[in-house]
C-alpha cells in the first residue's frame, strides 16, 4: 500500500501534466475529476477498519465534493488578484471551513449524493470567466517537483485519514492533493486564467469520483470488497464516460 500511495498519484499527476500540455487545462481538470486520491485511501481504511468503517468514509467523501469545490472556487477567484501563496491559503481555507461544516452535520448517503449532485450542478458556473494564455510549458525538474509534491502530500493526507474516525477521514480523503499540485504549478508557469480554467474543468470531472464514493459506501457494508470496489470502479468509467462530451467539447473551444 505504501508503494501504491508513493507511485500511482505521482504518475497521474505526470499524466495531467502532459495532458494539460497537449490538450489545454479543461482536458486535464476533467481528467483530474477521477478517484486516483480518494480511491486508494478507501482502499486502505476498507482493508484496515473494515467494509463499516470504509462505507462511512465514502459516504464523507460524496459530501466533501462540496469543500473540494469550495477550495477549488475559492483559489480560481483570489488568483486572479494575488499571488499563488495567497490563492492557495485562501482555497485551504474554504476547504477547512467546509469540511468542518460537514463533520458536523454529518448527512447520511442519501443526503450526501443529494448535495454533491447539487454542487456539481452550480459550482462550475461560479468560477470566474477568464482567458488563459499560457500553454502549460513545463520543465523535467518541474515535472519531477510536482510528483514528489504530490507523493507527499497523499502520504500526509492518508496518514491523518487513518487515524482520525470515519468520517474525517472520508473528508480528508478529498482534500485538494491534485487541484492544490496542479494549480499552484499552473498558476506560476501559466497564470491565474491558466490555474482557474484548469479547476472549473475539474468540477466538471467529479462526476466520476462522486460514482464510485457513492456506490462503494453502499455496497461496503452488504458485499466483499472485491465486488464493493469493482462495481464502483464500473460506476466511476460510467460517469466518466458520461461527461466525455462535455470534455470534448472543452478542448474545442480551447
């Protein structure tokens, strides 16, 4: 599991990079929208605690596309004023206050799936309309930088997850680890219309991650996990496949 969590995020986040190179920020946004974070935690805390403990994380992790979504709103906007440290504060700030929020209310599945479908539904029409004029250039040691940002970052992230009850750490397994990666080295390389355009296409790919959550947290507690985790994969491609036209149509226009 260590050596899961210490190659496959690096290596996606490889991907996104050179998506973003090849195809423009909103392919590889909506490419960031799929469970390679939050998949393997779960993952994890199901072998670890148990399908109970690991269908309450993912019920936690459907809701907290709610704070993902705040962060990434939050960042897109205050980048278009200030610096990246800035921007980055401010999303982690977003993301805290959500997530706290939601801890306390703790909404159960239904509710859960409710207020992600919602959030998906309004949050990328709340991103600032701008015009990016980077190209996403980046350098092998830049490259290399990102991936061992986001191999600590995902160890940081699953670690706290771990040790901090199921809802938390259904929370914690959505913390921003590729929009915070991604962005910060977008908005420096490329600018803030760059970084924004790059998140707004990640909220349009989080169907795919809010699938899987939702169909593991309801089959954990009744199924083995082979089958839990394999029938949310399927529903994971499913949604994917399900916003494709909307990617399509993204690269386009770009």
């Amino acid at each position: 599991m260590l050596a899961l969590k210490l190659l496959l995020v690096p290596a996606f986040l490889a991907l996104l990079t050179l998506a973003g190179r090849l195809f423009g920020p909103g392919i590889a946004g909506w490419l960031a929208g799929l469970p390679l974070v939050a998949g393997p935690i779960l993952l994890v805390l199901a072998l670890e605690n148990g399908g109970a403990f690991a269908a309450l994380a993912a019920t936690a992790t459907v809701a907290a596309v709610l704070a993902l979504l705040s962060y990434s709103l939050a960042y897109a906007h205050v980048a278009q004023r200030a610096s990246w440290p800035v921007a980055l504060t401010a999303g982690f700030a977003a993301w805290a206050v959500a997530a706290t929020a939601l801890a306390h209310a703790s909404p159960g599945l239904g509710a859960a799936l409710a207020l992600a479908l919602a959030t998906l539904l309004v949050a990328p029409r709340l991103f600032p309309k701008t015009r990016h004029e980077g190209s996403g250039r980046f350098s092998a040691a830049e490259l290399l930088l990102r991936m061992a940002a986001g191999a600590l970052l995902t160890l940081a992230v699953a670690a706290a997850a771990a040790r901090i009850g199921g809802t938390w750490s259904g929370l914690f397994a959505l913390f921003p680890v590729l929009g915070s990666v991604l962005a910060v080295f977008s908005h420096r390389n490329s600018g803030a219309g760059y970084a924004a355009t790059l998140l707004q296409g990640m909220s349009r790919g989080l169907l795919s991650l809010v699938a899987f959550c939702a169909t593991a947290a309801w089959l954990l507690p009744l199924q083995p996990l082979a089958v839990a985790f394999g029938a949310a994969i399927a529903a994971c491609l499913v949604a994917q496949l399900a916003t494709m036209r909307r990617a399509s149509h993204e690269r386009g226009t770009r």
